[in-house]
C-alpha cells in the first residue's frame, strides 16, 4: 500500500484547488498516510520544496481561490534529467506517488512521471474547462460565475447609455467560458473559435440588430478569436452604436470558489487517493453525467472535444 503522497498545483490557477488539496490532505491523514504538498509545482519538485501536512496544515481554505502551494513555470521539466532529479527528490522523503491539480501542460508533466515509473494521478484545475475527459474543470463554475456578475454590470451601463459593449472572455483557444457566459447573460452574439466568423458577419449581425430596433448590445467574444478593440471601432463606425470594448482578463481567475467547485474538487481530491490506494496511477479523474470516472492521462489529453456550436445556437435562438 502506498504509504507517502505528495500533491502538486501547476499551470494557472483555479478557484477550487485549495479544497482539492485540503481533500488530497485529509484523505490521506484519515487513512494514516504521509502527504506532502509541493510548493511552486514542477519547480518545487525538482527543489526539494515540501512541506508535510497534518490536519491544521489545511485549515480555512477550502473558501479561499487560488492555491497555497503556489505556482510556477517550469519549461526545464521537460528535460528527462531534470525529472530524474525531481525523482530523486521525492525519494528523500519517501513519496511514492503524486496527486497533479492543473490543465493539460499540468498533464503532460505527470504523463511524463508516470512513463518514469512514478504513480501519478491528475485532477482537471482549470478554469478553461478545457480538459475533454470530464465535464467540468474545477475553476469553470466560479469563472464563469465571475464574468456573469461582470457582464450584468456592464449591462447596466450599456443600457443606460445606449451602448455596445464587445467583452473579451478568458479561454485559451477553449469556448467554453464564452458559450455557456452567452447563455446566462442574454448576449446578442457570442463569438468562439469553433464558429469560423468573420468580423464582417458580425457586423452585419448587428446590423440586423439594430435595424429590428435594438439600442444596446452585449458581444462576448473569446480570447485569441479577434482583436476587440479593433472589432468595437468597426461596430462603432460602421453600425452606429457607441461601442466599448472590455477584457476581463485575469480577474476571471481569482475570488472564492462557488459551492458546486468546493464540492466537486473535494470529490475530486478524494476519488484520486482512493485509486492511489488501489494502485491505478497513470489516470486523470474527471467527472461525467455526475459520475465519478478515471482515464489514462494520454487518453484524457487526446479525447475529442463535444462540440459548443448547440451552445451557441441555443442563445442565438434566445436573443
């Protein structure tokens, strides 16, 4: 039976994953197992930087957003030497297996672990909801929650104004952030990178729009799709509303976890020590129609992505 594990956060962080920790952390200590949380992630391994949880280790966070274990880039762990030498460190301590809570660069470092004989399990904390073996990252709920509230404020000032207001999500190339933010907010377009539309269409969206009466407007747009700035000076010429553009940025990141986040990365964080008990390593957990599921991390990060244009379809239609 495993006897030591340690767990990591890496990549971006995400509201939620301190209740992932705190759920790694318990866990283990209610099971008599030693746990180590890794500070600065992948860095932090390859450091040495650990620090061994009891049950005070984890205390008052569970509400508290980003991560107390911190975060760092770390190109040079893809260096096979340089894991060696993380390897070794876990070693020093007895670490035998490793909880990763991240996205897909997350991923394929415990990928990469996992295929140098270390027993690694990875949990989806991100707040892109861009991993396709689950339905739902830990940090999606609380994001989206986030830019809701932002957008309805926005909303209040466009109306006033009779106004357009072109707002940049967060999403990295991922959709998912924008479709379902387009939805609870009533938007008149939401743009994503799956649609293939030009700034052209949009133009003319508004257009019709503003012909059927309109005399305020709410655009949400994912990152790294078009150049809002440049797309509210076209609506503001060439359609004639008063145009504003937004980026929400990383504010999206940050504030306490919502309830559903807290709930699913305690799940989460249980689930992944349970399988580590039963020696499954090598998988990613994820959560599917309620369930709870595990995946082989390859396959987690090769899975076909479900399509978000019924998404966008269905708020077109509710506009």
């Amino acid at each position: 039976m495993v006897k030591c594990i340690g767990v990591l956060t890496s990549g971006g962080d995400a509201p939620g994953m301190n209740a992932a920790i705190r759920a790694v952390a318990r866990t283990c200590l209610n099971k008599g197992i030693e746990v180590y949380g890794v500070r600065l992630g992948y860095k932090g391994l390859h450091e040495g930087k650990f620090m061994k949880f009891d049950r005070h280790s984890t205390r008052n966070i569970i509400n508290n957003g980003g991560t107390i274990l911190k975060s760092a880039r770390f190109p040079e762990f893809k260096d096979p030497e340089i894991r060696k030498e993380a390897i070794e460190q876990m070693k020093k301590v007895g670490m035998e297996a490793l909880v990763v809570i991240g996205g897909d660069g997350s991923y394929n470092g415990a990928l990469k672990l996992t295929e140098m004989g270390v027993n690694c399990i990875g949990l989806p904390g991100t707040i892109d909801n861009d991993i396709p073996d689950t339905d739902f990252t830990i940090g999606f709920d609380t994001a989206l929650n986030t830019i809701v509230e932002c957008v309805d404020r926005l909303r209040d000032t466009s109306t006033s104004h009779q106004r357009c207001s072109v707002i940049e999500v967060m999403g990295h190339f991922c959709g998912d952030l924008s479709a379902y933010a387009g939805i609870a907010c009533g938007s008149e377009l939401t743009i994503i990178n799956e649609q293939n539309i030009s700034e052209d269409e949009i133009i003319e969206n508004l257009k019709v729009e503003k012909a059927k009466g309109k005399r305020h407007a709410m655009v949400i747009i994912s990152e790294k799709v078009l150049d809002v700035f440049a797309l509210a000076k076209r609506i503001e010429n060439e359609v004639g509303f008063e145009t504003r553009a937004e980026v929400l940025g990383h504010m999206q990141r940050g504030g306490s976890p919502t309830a559903f986040d807290r709930v699913l990365a305690s799940r989460l964080g249980d689930y992944a020590v349970e399988l580590l008990l039963k020696d499954i390593s090598g998988v990613a957990v994820g959560i599917k129609n309620g369930q709870l599921t595990y995946t082989p991390i390859e396959n987690a990060l090769s899975l076909p992505r479900e399509s978000l244009l019924p998404l966008i379809e269905l708020g077109a239609r509710l506009k």
